[in-house]
C-alpha cells in the first residue's frame, strides 16, 4: 500500500490519507496517483477487503 493508513474501532473502519503526497503519473499517464492499496487488501483482523485508488487529473 502507498500513502494509506486503515484501522477498525468496532465496526467503523478509518481510512487516512495524505493529500499532500505524489507517486508519480497512472499506468495510462492521465491522471496522479495520491495513494493505493495497489490491488484488494484485507481489512484489519477482518474478513472484509478494500481496493481503493485515489488520484488527481494531471
């Protein structure tokens, strides 16, 4: 994962994100990715999974 911090409290799962930083231009060179969790990621000591790709337009 890039730039992505997740914890569960409960059953409330939080997701923190610097939207300060960059990792450079996508695969296709369109837009700028922020952070990922490059591919599907379990969930903390859950039985749930997350995918999740933030990204600005270049």
């Amino acid at each position: 994962m890039k730039n992505v911090e997740m914890s569960v409290e409960g059953n409330i799962l939080t997701i923190k994100v610097d939207l300060s930083k960059e990792f450079g231009p996508s695969s296709s060179g369109k837009n700028i990715i922020i952070a990922t969790t490059e591919g599907n990621q379990s969930v903390p000591g859950r039985d749930e999974k997350i995918g999740l790709n933030l990204y600005r337009k270049q």
